[in-house]
C-alpha cells in the first residue's frame, strides 16, 4: 500500500512539474543581450569594371538589448525592440509557438559590411528571422536579409547566405 501511494505522488509531483513549464510568449518574454554575425552575397545590378559583379561579405557583428513583451496574449504576438549599441531602435513583432518565435521583416537603412575594409551603405534591406528557445535562457534566430545596397556607384541585391543572432536572457 505505502508503495502504490509512493508511486501516486511521484506520478503527481512529476504531472504538476511538467506542467509548469513555460511556452510561447510566456517562455519569450523579457530582457535579453543578443549579439548579431553571418555572411551575405552581393551581386551587382550595374555594370562596373571596378568592383566586381559578386562579392561575399561579412557583416559586421552588432550588438545590443533585445527586449520582449506581450503584445497580444491570445494570438501568442509579442513586440520586440532591438537597441543596438551603436544607438539605432528597431520595433517589430513576432509570433510564439511552443519553443519557437518568428519574427516580422522590418527594414534596415544601413548594413555595415566588411570587404578588405569596413563600408557602411545606404541600403534598404528587409530582415526577418525565425528563433528557437533553448534551455529557457538562450533565442538562436536565423535570419534573413533581402533588399539592395549601393558601394560606389554600384547597386547590389543583398540575399543572406548564414547570418545567426544569438540572444542570452540578462
């Protein structure tokens, strides 16, 4: 008898447990340091014997506060503003499901690139990603960037090749 009721509590200690766990926007929300890398592709629109019709570039790491609130619980939507420490705000919104979050495209007007040296183009770019929690402290997004960016007087169709922003939760 004192094991069947053993076994009962267990099973009910494990059940109340489990059932704790966070998901969706309850899992995303709050303060995060994020840390931003990857390579993209160019390909030039123009002419130009100068610079040369594909370039593969590194974007420059950028950093910064991301912080994420309840937008809309309902919906599982969330609001996410990224401070970058170069001073520059962005606000998108993004969608929770489980473990995963995904976030609305937003524009970016520059992009600093690195090609032999250090550019900083004016560029519309449209960014977007998809993240994934893991152990309720970490977001890896993969994300995307599409648009075009002028080096010289050459305008490039920027396409994402592996670029990764990493968040840890403060």
């Amino acid at each position: 008898m004192k094991r069947i009721v053993f076994i009962l509590l267990l099973a009910i200690t494990m059940t109340s447990l489990s059932s704790c766990r966070k998901s969706g926007v309850d899992l995303f929300v709050g303060d995060y340091s994020f840390k931003t890398s990857g390579e993209i592709s160019l390909t030039a629109q123009t002419d130009s014997t100068i610079i040369p019709a594909v370039l593969n570039a590194s974007i420059a790491t950028d950093a910064g506060q991301l912080n994420i609130a309840v937008s809309d619980e309902e919906s599982q939507e969330v609001i996410v503003v990224l401070n970058y420490m170069n001073g520059d705000v962005i606000t998108t919104y993004g969608t929770c499901e489980g473990n995963r979050i995904e976030l609305e495209e937003f524009q970016l007007n520059t992009l600093p690139v690195s090609i032999n040296i250090m550019f900083t183009n004016n560029s519309y770019i449209t960014v977007g990603g998809t993240g994934t929690m893991y152990d309720d402290n970490m977001i890896v997004f993969d994300m995307t960037l599409s648009g075009k960016g002028t080096i010289g007087s050459v305008t490039y169709k920027i396409r994402d090749k592996n670029v990764k922003m990493v968040a840890y939760r403060n």
